[in-house]
C-alpha cells in the first residue's frame, strides 16, 4: 500500500479575542493510500473543509504532523501533485474558461503549449469547450463548478482534494463528475471529496471518514459503517407460487418475513443510465 496523506496528532484551533476557542480539527491520525477514492462527511461545522484545507497547505495545524506524498503540504515540490478544488464561485469572473485555465497553467508553471493542450483536452471532457469568450461571471453554478474541477485537474495531480464536487450539478453533469474521478483513482491517485450527497458517496466511494465536532467518529466501507445484525437473502427467478412457499419455509424455520416485493433501483441510476444512452453506450 503506497500512502498518500499521513496525519498524527492533527489538530487545527481558532482562537478569537472574547469569544471561546474553536476547535476545528481535534486530534487525528490518519493515513489514506493511494488510487482510492474516499469520502469525508459530517455535518456543517464538522471539520471537512478545514481537513482539505491543511492537506491542501493552506491552513496550518495547530498541533500535530501533516505528510501529503512524504513532503510538508504547500511545498514547492506539490505544486502540481496536490490540486485542490474548493467550494465557491472561481475568482476573475472577467476571464472566459480558457484565460481562466492558461491563468492556472502559469501559476502551476506549465509550458503554454502543454497548458493550453491540458485545458482543450478537460474543457471538452467537461462539456465547456464552446464557451468561447464568455465570461465566467455569466456562468451557472454547475458550469463554475465543472471548470473548478478542470482547474484542478489541469496539473494531473497525484492527490486531489475535492469541496462539494457535485454541488450544483444536474444528475448528467455529477455522473461525468464521477466517471472522471473514477478514471483518476484507477490512474493511481487519491481522490479525498467532502460531500453532503451521500447517495453519490455510496456509489462512488471506497471508504468513508464521519467528522463531528472536528473528531474523526467513524471510519470503514460503506458496507462495514451499514452493515447490521439482520441477513437477507435475494432470489431471482421464482414465479408467485415459489416464493410464497419459500416465505412460508423461512416461518417455519423462525424467521420473520417482512416483506416480498421487486427490487427497484434509485433515481441517479436512472440518470446514469440516460447518459451512457445520449453519449451513445448501451
């Protein structure tokens, strides 16, 4: 297992004259390999933007010690290797998408040729190169958002850190979202996404991390953190007849049949499943 983020002792506080200390980040430890992709969730005020932030080199801890691909976050040596993506509007709302991204290559000190081949190339993967001059001022939250992500990925980074990726994004355009960071993952690196949508995290994530009050309350698979005591089993196949009598054999055995019913997927696999159709898949 190659790491990618180590933390020990993480702690973050904000102190402010006359009012009570805010404990961001209480104590952490953390380690988070390579080519996966992993969820931070909580509520408002948890700790998730602050954590991304850090990792991000641009919040310093309180206390503790921060590794991001065995360097000190911010250091000059990740300054293509760690992107981060934050929530918000983009800045220099005058600019069209690609001054914007040519404006991003120059500070990750890309050569203007390689920049401007990166940009074309995530421009039209996110569906923004007909945007021509068009300022991002005048564009939609879902628009700024998939050009964020573009930003982010203009240097090919090894670590991406990810505010509310999909926030703002209709189902065709979270579902685009989600393939690229897939693709990402599989390339080897780490993706690490705060997020309210957790029906997109269960879908997409390897593992999740719960924050509350800035403490880490629970770490797994999905399938670890919402697995229960309760087994069920899944047939396929019988008509009504069969699978009342296999009700009537679980009665009889002590078990307790809830209920029979067809299984039905949810509303985003519909949605994806309308994608793959428009882009011409099965």
């Amino acid at each position: 297992m190659t790491l990618a983020v180590s933390t020990r002792q993480l702690a973050v506080t904000f102190a402010s004259r006359g009012n009570p200390a805010v404990h961001a980040l209480q104590p952490l430890d953390l380690d988070l390999a390579a080519g996966r992709i992993v969820g931070v969730l909580g509520p408002n005020g948890s700790g998730k933007t602050t954590l991304l932030r850090v990792l991000a080199g641009l919040q310093a801890p309180t206390h503790g010690d921060v590794t991001v691909l065995g360097h000190a976050p911010g250091s000059a040596s990740l300054r293509r290797q760690v992107a981060f993506q934050p929530a918000g509007a983009l800045p220099l709302g005058v600019l069209s998408a690609r001054e914007f991204l040519a404006w991003v290559g120059a500070e990750l000190r890309l050569a203007n040729a390689d920049s401007d081949a990166r940009a074309e190339h995530w421009l039209r993967r996110l569906e923004l190169d007909r945007t021509g001059r068009r300022q991002l001022r005048t564009f939609s939250t879902g628009m700024q958002k998939r050009l964020a992500l573009a930003a982010a990925l203009l240097g090919d980074p090894a670590v991406l850190l990810l505010d509310e990726p999909t926030a703002g994004l209709d189902p065709f355009g979270s579902a685009l979202v989600m393939d690229i960071l897939r693709e990402r993952a599989a390339a080897g690196a780490l993706v690490l996404m705060a997020s309210h949508h957790l029906l997109e995290v269960e879908e997409i994530c390897d593992e999740v991390i719960v924050l509350y009050e800035g403490a880490l309350r629970a770490r797994g698979t999905i399938d670890e953190l919402l697995a229960s005591d309760a087994h069920a089993l899944v047939v396929r196949g019988l008509d009504d007849a069969a699978l009342a009598g296999l009700a009537e054999t679980a009665r009889q055995r002590g078990g307790e049949v809830l209920r029979i019913e067809r299984p039905r997927d949810h509303l985003f696999a519909l949605f994806r499943r309308l994608a793959q159709r428009r882009d011409g898949g099965t």
